[in-house]
C-alpha cells in the first residue's frame, strides 16, 4: 500500500494548470491569475491634496501670514494657473496640486475672508501632499499570476485601470456516486438502502475550492452502468467516484471504468480512514475513486482532492497545512496506516490550542465530522501519546470547508 504522501505526489503528478481565459473585473472574485496585473496608470496620477485646505508656497507660509486666495480646485477641476508669492488656492482632499505650490495647509489652520485666508500656524514643506506614484507606478506589478483574488486585489486591479482579467479557468469536476443501495435525498429510499450524502458533499467541496462540480445520476452496481457515467464525464478536468473502489462482489467502478479504457495508477493507500482510495486515467481524464463512507470520502477530499482542485486551478498544490496543538486526552498506539482522528477544537488559557478525538471514529458517522474542527494526524506506528501531548491537526474551518 501507498503512503499518503506519495499517493499524493502520483495524483498531482498528471495534474497541470488549466488555461486562462478573461473575465470581467466583477466575476473575478475568488479566482486565480494566469497572468500578473501590471498597472495601466500611475496612482495617483499627479500630486494631490490629502485634506481640505489650501496649496500655498511655504516660502510664504509663516503663521500669521494673509494670502490672497486666487483660485479653488476642486477634485477633477485642476485650476490653471501658476501660483506665486503671497497667494494661496483653495484645495479639497484629491485636488489637483497646482503648479508653484509646495506644501498643503489645513482648513483648520486658517481663517478666511473676503478673498484672503490668514494662517493661525506655520505650514511644514511638503505636507498633506500625496506624490504622483505614491501608490504605483505605470507598468508596476499590482498582482502576481497564481494569487487568488480577493475584493482587495478586486479594488487594486480597478485602481490600475483593468476591466477585465486573465484568470485559470475553474476546474470542472464530474461527481459519480456507485451502489444500488443510495438514493439522493428526497428520492425513494429502497429496501436496504441509505440516502447518499457524498455527491452533495463534494460537490459543495468542490465549489468551496473554486472548481465547478457537475453531479451525475447513480451509477447502479452495474459495469455497463458506471462505464455510462464515465461517458457522461467527457469533457470534464477531473472524474470523481464514490463507493465501488475495492474488489468486493459489488465493487465494479474499476472494471465499469476499465471498459472505457482506464488505466489503473494505484487503489491502496495506508490510511485510515479511506485506505480503498483509487487513481487512475482515461485517455487525458484524471480519475479519483474515492471511499463510499461518507467520513472516508471528505477526509480523502481534504486530502486528495483539496491539494488537486489546487494544482488545476493554478495554485500551488501541496498537502493541507497543519497546526500543532495539544492532545485533550490520551490515544493508543496506532497501526501501520496513517491515522486522521475527528477531534474537537479549543483554546486554552494560555492561547495553545487542545484537539480532543472523538471517543468514536466510524466512518460512517457523518454527524461527528461535520461537528469536528480538525483532523489530528498519527504517523504510521505512532506509539501511545498521554493528554498534552503534541499532535498536528488539520484545521478543517483554515480550509473553507
């Protein structure tokens, strides 16, 4: 059996950025660059007013000084002129500096009338000016390609001029549960059977990351059944599967996908939960057969499919980040596979953070892993660990998930 790091590496390894294509600036949210944001203007473009006040010569600014007020400048309205000994031009915050000015006094300084402002205090050179490039030059780096955009990098990429943005295309990924025993929620339930939860969870994984998900009907535990839906998964980035990945009886999505022409990269990995994971391809479609148990098929998401949806969308892939913590309670000896343990989160008085494993760890039981905030790591042949020891967890709130 695989370890999950080099499982890991083998999926990522048939996996590249998808290619770019230009969107408007409003639907770039949360979107990945294929290309850097170089800015089309220079911000601010002239020096300009940070307050309301007055542009004056600060040759001439002495407190007390009375200056002749020969013009207003109105944010967009430059005044045209040339500003010379004993003058002063009305200023409001995103004015125009005019020509001949030095320094920018503020309203609260001054006193005015009749054409005239007298200064109750000395201006300082080069004060309240914001300099033309003071936040970017023209042809400046505003983004990186590979940064996913956030309602800031939104703003920045508007303040440099672009409507319109080149950006990785989303991933689409093909969902397809197996087994005669589901049914999607709301439809009949048949005898023996359980309402499927995987297909709604990853799709919503999979729109939490970014990608576009597209559920596909059920496949029975039928080859000629399965092999139907990996024809619906044409033209896809990514087919997912549910269920059906071992070699049991009932377990056919190998031999359902064989008869489209996958090709088997590995089906093993020394984990737990979700040691019956599959990978593979056919033709340029990436396969991912995940677990049928619910617990199983996130936390092979959060492991496998989290650091995929990545890697296409033109972000850096690598495993999920972890913290460390501290352990709420004892755990035994683990195994020969990697062990990933719900666990409750919580903050000490000391500001460390206390992972407790659920007494329980079925994975079949859904409700304990949508109430985790973690998954607590085990190497394979940990050795028994007492309460307070250090452990890595997996924050699952850190991913969006």
């Amino acid at each position: 059996m695989l370890s999950v790091d080099e499982a890991r590496d083998r999926i990522l390894a048939g996996l590249a950025p998808l290619p770019g294509e230009t969107v408007g600036l409003a639907s770039a949210w949360g979107r990945v660059l294929a290309a850097p944001v170089l800015a089309r203007v220079t911000q601010p473009p002239h020096d300009v007013s940070a307050m309301d006040g007055y542009a004056v010569r600060a040759a001439d600014a002495s407190a007390g000084a009375r200056l002749r007020v020969v013009g207003t400048s109105p944010a967009g309205h430059p005044w045209d002129g040339m500003l010379t000994a004993g003058e002063a031009v009305r200023l409001f915050t995103g004015s125009v500096l005019p020509q001949g000015a030095d320094t920018v006094v503020l309203q609260e300084a001054t006193s005015a009338a009749d054409g005239w402002v007298t200064l109750t205090e000395a201006a300082v050179p080069s004060r309240h000016i914001r300099r033309a490039g003071q936040d970017f030059p023209h042809g400046g780096v505003l983004l990186p390609a590979g940064r996913r955009l956030t309602a800031r990098d939104i703003g920045l990429a508007a303040s440099g001029n672009h409507p319109w943005l080149t950006v990785h295309r989303r991933p689409r990924v093909a969902i397809l549960a197996t087994g005669d025993e589901i049914a999607l929620p709301g439809e009949p339930i048949p005898a023996g059977g359980i309402v499927s939860s995987n297909a709604h969870a990853l799709a919503a994984f999979v729109l939490a990351l970014g990608g576009e998900p597209l559920v596909l009907p059920v496949a029975r535990d039928d080859i000629n059944a399965i092999a139907a839906g990996a024809d619906a998964a044409r033209g896809a980035d990514l087919l997912v599967t549910t269920g059906g990945a071992s070699v049991g009886d009932h377990d056919l999505v190998q031999a359902g996908l064989g008869q489209r022409g996958m090709a088997l990269d590995f089906w093993k990995i020394a984990m737990r939960p979700g040691k019956p994971l599959m990978h593979g391809r056919i033709g340029d479609l990436p396969v991912l057969g995940l677990p049928g148990n619910p617990v199983s098929a996130l936390v092979c998401s959060v492991l496998f499919l989290h650091p995929a949806l990545a890697r296409l969308s033109g972000l850096p892939a690598a495993p999920p980040p972890s913290v460390l913590a501290k352990l709420g309670g004892p755990l035994h000896a683990n195994d020969h596979r990697a062990d990933h343990l719900r666990a409750s989160l919580a903050e000490a008085a000391d500001g460390s953070l206390i992972a407790t494993a659920y007494e329980r760890q079925d994975s079949a039981m859904l409700r304990l892993m949508a109430q985790a905030g973690g998954l607590i790591l085990r190497e394979p042949n940990a050795p028994a660990a007492g309460a307070g020891a250090a452990v890595r967890v997996i924050r699952l709130d850190a991913l969006g998930l």
